[in-house]
C-alpha cells in the first residue's frame, strides 16, 4: 500500500455520499480541544471543487474514535443524511473492525455483553458484567462479537462486529478481558504507537447508497504508518 501524503483516503464519492479512511488521529468532528476535525477539511476540499452545496451540507453519520483508524461515511445531502443514519439505527450498516490486542482472548471466539459506565470528565468508559446495576450507568446493554484471526509473535488480531455502538465500546469492551488494544494506554495498554494511533481500524463497511438503494461494501487499507498490521492475514 502505497503511503498518502493526506491523514486521509478516499475510498468511494458519488453525488450524495463521501467515504473516508481516516489515517491520522483527529477527530471525525469539530470537538472542544479546537483541533482541525476531517469533517471540515473534506468541506474545504468541496468548496476548492467547487461543490458549495455538498460542502455546506457535509455531515459525518457515523463516528470513530479520535485515536482510531478507518472508513467513515459522509452524506453530502441532508437526505442523504436522515437515510443513513436511519439504516445506522435499523441496524442495517454492517460494520466490522479490525484490532490488534497485547493479549490472547480467553477463547478464540465469543460474544461480549456488558454494561456501560462512561466517565465525561475523564472520557473514559468502564465495562461492568450485564447483570451489574449501579448508579451512572449507560442505559442498555453493549455487545460485540469477536473472532481471533491472526497472530504475530507477541500479539493477536480480532475481527469484532459491533451489535451496538457505543463510546469507546470496543476499546473498552476488550479491556475488561484483560486484552487492551496496542497503542491505547488510557484502557491498559503497554506504550503509545509512533504514529500516535491505536491499532483500533474500522476495516469494512457494507450498506445501501442512501438514494439508489444499490449495496455497497467498502475495505478500508490499513495506516501505512504502522508496519504491524502487515502481519495481519486476512482468511
């Protein structure tokens, strides 16, 4: 894979979507430290192709993490918009992510349910059993699914579905089996990664372009930054 000059890659633009893999660790969104978000620079980039319009209205419907990596949809229209985000709500996105953790999973496949705590001062989130009840608590349960899929000599690859989609769930989710992804020191992590990324990638998409209704399943390449991902096979 040849390495982008931009924290970002366009995967797939048509009329009414932008699809993004987002190299770099900014935001999807403008948020309170004021750094430069990739929703704003993709609508100055609209605006110098002169697409006033689609960079007005260009609105993220979905969000990963700041420090994560990946494909990220982009509705270019507010019908655009209101379509998929009812299809990320009807559950009718199908979203599968790629993470490297420092640890085996104590079985090779498996289903996480968990409650969730999430800690606004700190931006942090705690995952508790299901059945734990206290005060603080997200309402509602969080659950992924998991599979180990390649290894390297000191760390393991899962492929995680989200049935949910919580903050900072995956990160959190895998930290409470003691299995915290490289990278992400604030859920247990060794040290950060060069590239200030953790190795946390939303690797496929898989949804219906918001007016045509055609299916569309887009693979994200991984961050050129970070050599370990070339140990990840994909079988």
């Amino acid at each position: 894979m040849e390495e982008t000059p931009e924290p970002w890659l366009i995967l797939h633009e048509d009329v009414d979507i932008l699809v993004v893999n987002k190299l770099s660790p900014l935001p999807v969104q403008a948020e309170k430290s004021g750094d430069p978000a990739l929703q704003d620079i993709l609508r100055a980039k609209l605006a110098e192709k002169g697409e006033a319009e689609a960079a007005k209205q260009l609105e993220a419907t979905h969000r990963i993490d700041r420090r994560a990596s990946g494909a990220v949809i982009f509705a270019k229209t507010r019908r655009s918009l209101e379509t998929l985000e009812a299809d990320f709500r009807e559950r009718h996105v199908a979203k599968r992510y790629v993470v490297c953790v420092e640890k085996e999973p104590p079985a090779a496949e498996g289903s996480l349910v968990n409650r969730l705590a999430w800690d606004r001062r700190r931006n942090i989130v705690k995952a508790y059993p299901a059945d734990f009840q206290a005060a603080g608590m997200e309402p509602g349960e969080a659950r992924l699914g998991y599979r180990l899929v390649s290894r390297s000599e000191r760390y393991f690859f899962l492929e995680v579905e989200l049935v949910t989609g919580r903050h900072h769930q995956i990160r959190a989710q895998l930290a409470a089996i003691a299995c915290p992804i490289r990278g992400d020191v604030k859920y247990g992590a060794r040290r950060t990664t060069r590239n200030g990324l953790i190795m946390l990638h939303a690797r496929k998409l898989e949804f219906v372009q918001p007016k045509t209704r055609e299916n569309l399943i887009i693979l994200a390449p991984f961050p050129a930054s970070e050599p370990l991902w070339a140990a990840f096979s994909e079988g």
